[in-house]
C-alpha cells in the first residue's frame, strides 16, 4: 500500500512539475458521469468466479453500481497536448443469497476510488469545437464488506478515449467514448480558469 502511495505522489508530482512549466497556466475543471465501467466488469467476473470457489453454494443477484463520478483537472494552455488527472468514485451493492436452501444471507456493498492520470491529444482544436483523443493510467482502491468482513484490494485503474468531443468556450459540454474506469459512455462539463 505504501509503494502505491509513493507512486501516486510521483505521478501527481510529475504533473505539478509539467503545468509549472507552462508561462501562463490555465486549467480545466471536470465533472462527469459514466456508464459500463471496468468495475462493473470485473464484479461480474468476480461473482462468477466467487461461485465457482465455493462450489456454487453462495450466488450473487441485483448488482446494482452508482456509475462513474469523475472530477477531473487538465492544463488548458494553447497547445494540442493536456495533461490532468481524473478523480472517478464508483459505488455497488449486490444481494448474497445461499443456493442450497435460497437463504438471503445479506448484502454486500463495496466502492472504487480511482486516480488516473491522462494524457490528451487535441487532434481537432477550434475555439467552440475540440475532438480529442486520450490515455491515461493510474490506481484504484477498491473495499467491499460483507457482514463482519471487510476486504481492501488496489488494482491498476486505466483509461483509453478514442473519441471525445467537446463543445463550448470557457464553459463547455463533452462527451467521451472510453474503455476503462469513466465508463463506456462518459458525459459531463468543462470549465476553463
């Protein structure tokens, strides 16, 4: 856990140093919403597999996840490249059930916090009009409880835009079509300071 702190910090210090350099640095505020994540994934994969562990004694039902919030901060200097970092929080919560006797043994409710850094290329940069595309990587803390147990895992959180278009001057609207932890389907508002 501390080396993925350390590593953290790192990356957030390498950011820090990149946007200093810049003669009149300018950001850009994000906030969004998004749809079929990388967790949502790797909870169903996770169930299947937790089943498959336990013989089929315990199944899992109602899945139920909050989507991705995404708080984000990239340079907005003149130049096609931004760099930033997105903040993306994800909540879920599925029933337990035993399948020998369909006994409820309780919920189970769980959450991702995730710290990604990214990397854009503005390919189409006008003032109201901008298409982009972007990578970025980073970590994610994941816990679930369950009854009285708790379990904390730190995965390798990513992200890869193909296509985002934004449209909008200091206020603006986006949206990305993405693989990853933001979602599938990633929409939200941009704001230039």
């Amino acid at each position: 856990m501390k080396k993925n702190i350390i590593l953290l910090c790192l990356v957030l210090g390498a950011f820090a140093g990149a946007v200093a350099q810049e003669s009149k640095p300018r950001f850009t505020i994000t906030a969004g919403y998004g749809l079929l994540t990388m967790p949502q994934f790797a909870e169903g994969l996770s169930d299947i597999l937790s089943t498959t562990v336990t013989g089929g004694t315990v199944r899992y039902e109602d899945a139920s996840f909050s989507g991705a919030l995404v708080l984000g901060v990239k340079t907005a200097g003149t130049g096609r490249v931004k760099l930033g970092i997105d903040v993306v929080s994800e909540r879920f919560s599925k029933k337990v059930y035993n399948t020998s006797n369909n006994e409820f043994l309780g919920d189970s409710r769980g959450s991702y916090l995730s710290f990604i850094p990214r990397i854009d290329y503005h390919w189409y940069n006008k003032s109201l009009l901008r298409l982009y595309s972007g990578v970025g990587a980073g970590i994610s803390f994941a816990s679930q409880k369950f009854q009285n147990t708790k379990d904390n895992h730190t995965f390798f959180a990513f992200n890869v835009v193909p296509v985002g278009v934004e449209i909008g001057g200091n206020l603006s609207v986006y949206g990305e079509t993405s693989v990853g932890y933001n979602g599938l389907i990633n929409l939200g508002l941009r704001y230039k300071l």
